[in-house]
C-alpha cells in the first residue's frame, strides 16, 4: 500500500481534513508551545494508574479535540485506504469503538456510505453533533463485560487498547462481536527508537546526538503513560498473534511511521501531547526542563532528525 499524504485531501463533504465543527483545520489554529495549562497528566487514585480522560488528557481541557484531530489528519489516510481494501462499503454494519472526535465514524457513514456506525466512547461530547440516521454516537465503556452492542461487519479501534490494562480481554470481546466473514481492524503506537541504547557518539543515540533531547523526551512521554495512566506498548507488536488466537484468519498487518517536519499534523500532536503531560515527563527523572525545552525547540523548528512513533494496523476476518 503507498503511503498516505501528509494531509488528507478532500472528502465528498469538501472538508478537506478539516474536523467539522468550527471550520478549521487544526493547522490553522497555531497553537503555543506549551499549549494550555498543565493540568493533566495527574497521578491515578492510591496511587495506582489513572484511566485516559480522566487522569489525562481530559476532553474539557481547552484544545483537546484539536489535540486528537492532529493524530486523525496524521493516520486517517492510512486507516480510509486500509478499510476500503478490506471491502468497506454500502450495507455493512460498523462498530467504531473509542471514536474519539469522530473522524473515521463520520467518513464511514459520509463518504464510505455503510448502512450504520455505532461510535462508541465512555465521552461522546465530540460524537453528539454527527449523529443522524447513519451514525448513532452510544456512550459504553469497552472494558465493562456487559458491553455488548450486537454484531458487525467492521469492528475497529485505533490507539485504545494500548492504554488499557486488561487489553487482552477487550481485544477477545471485540473480535466476538465481528459478524461471520466481518473484519476486526485494531492500530495502536509502536515505537521504533526511544527505547534504544546509547551506542557510539557518532550513533543517533548517542547523548552528543542533536536529536538526544527527543529521544529522551519520547523516553519521558513512554513513561510518564505508564506510571500515569498504565499506558502500555510493549505488547503491540504481537497483534497479528493475538488476532488469530482470538479466532480470526487472513490476519495481516502494516507499520506506518509519519514524517516529522515544520507544520505537519504530526509535530503538532507531540507537542501539544508533551505540553499536557510535562508535569508529569519532568517527574519521571528521564528529562529535565531545559532538555524538554530543547527538544520542543528541535521538533517546532523541524530540525529533528528522529522517528515519530508509528502505529502498526492489524486486521482479520472472522470465518
């Protein structure tokens, strides 16, 4: 599959990537370095691991949703393409779980023309002006064992599971409510270089590196998930094996890396995700402010030489 451009182009709606509710891309709203307050990124009750919007990245902080539509004009392309070579089309059923702001919800139903999407979110504040007789916005929490909405031709998450800590039994319950000869499509972070040693001083890990205070903010970032709100990568490589456990075949998977660079959505949401979670990055010891600060300057100026973070996407049909 070619890779996906930097931006989207324009869908049959004419938003041409835009997120649909004020009329702007996020590009155009040009935010500060440091984005709004450091008010999340807080530690998760007795001390244990918090849960995503509620100990982190909170939807009410201001720029939230922008913050997410940087990642969707980042990876939408890639999951569009991918959905439509599995088949996505007129008369199937769509279960899009974590919707977020909506994105691939509101292509589905706009421009893929399935006969239904079921976006769910435990906060469906950015879902509630998408819906119509297409696009049913249903505010469940995927963990909960109860939950169980009926059964789909496409079932798809993206950038969930990783943040889950019982994600192997979320990942079961999604593949139980794929239709016979639907599909299960799943994406989550891969990371290529922050977790690499030092090795020589000509290496890129090497801490004379110019691109060492990014590597060690990813590092911090990684972290900082971890201990705030048990997000974990660790185990995401392995999908392809966990979907056909889970009972699925024609298991296939793809690992896409954006770009970085001045301007791009995906420089945007580092930045904007290193400003929320600061507070909590200096914390973990693995960076101080001037090394943080230094590698927000390299990645803004798009003099950073580094890897992004990817996502790897998996998918499998249910016999």
């Amino acid at each position: 599959m070619p890779a996906p451009p930097a931006t989207p182009g324009p869908g049959r709606d004419g938003r041409d990537g835009r997120d649909g509710r004020d009329g702007r891309s996020p590009g155009d709203r040009s935010p500060g370095r440091h984005g709004p307050p450091e008010r999340n990124g807080t530690p998760g009750r007795n001390g244990s691991p918090g849960r995503y919007g509620e100990d982190a990245f909170e939807p009410d902080v201001p720029g939230e949703s922008e913050r997410i539509d940087y990642g969707a004009l980042t990876y939408d392309p890639l999951t569009r393409a991918r959905l439509l070579a599995l088949g996505v089309g007129p008369g199937w059923r769509c279960l899009d779980a974590g919707a977020g702001t909506g994105t691939v919800s509101r292509w589905l139903a706009q421009d893929a023309g399935v006969a239904e999407v079921v976006a769910v979110d435990r906060d469906i504040r950015f879902l509630s002006d998408a819906a119509d007789a297409t696009l049913r916005p249903l505010e469940a929490d995927v963990t909960d064992p109860s939950f169980d909405p009926g059964r789909f031709d496409l079932v798809h998450t993206r950038f969930l599971l990783m943040h889950l800590p019982g994600h192997e039994q979320v990942l079961s319950r999604l593949a139980g409510l794929v239709a016979p000869g639907g599909w299960l499509l799943v994406g989550d972070a891969v990371e290529l270089t922050a977790d690499t040693s030092p090795e020589s001083p000509g290496s890129p890990e090497s801490p004379e590196s110019p691109d060492a205070p990014y590597r060690a903010a990813m590092r911090a970032m990684w972290q900082a998930l971890r201990e705030t709100i048990g997000t974990d990568i660790s185990w995401v490589p392995g999908y392809p094996q966990q979907l056909r456990a889970a009972g699925l075949t024609d298991v296939g998977a793809e690992v896409y890396v954006p770009p970085l660079g001045t301007g791009r959505p995906i420089t945007s949401f580092w930045l904007e995700t290193w400003a929320r979670l600061r507070g909590p990055m200096l914390g973990t010891g693995l960076v101080d402010a001037r090394t943080l600060d230094a590698a927000e300057e390299s990645l803004a100026s798009g003099s950073c030489t580094g890897l992004s973070p990817g996502m790897i996407s998996a998918w499998g049909r249910r016999p």
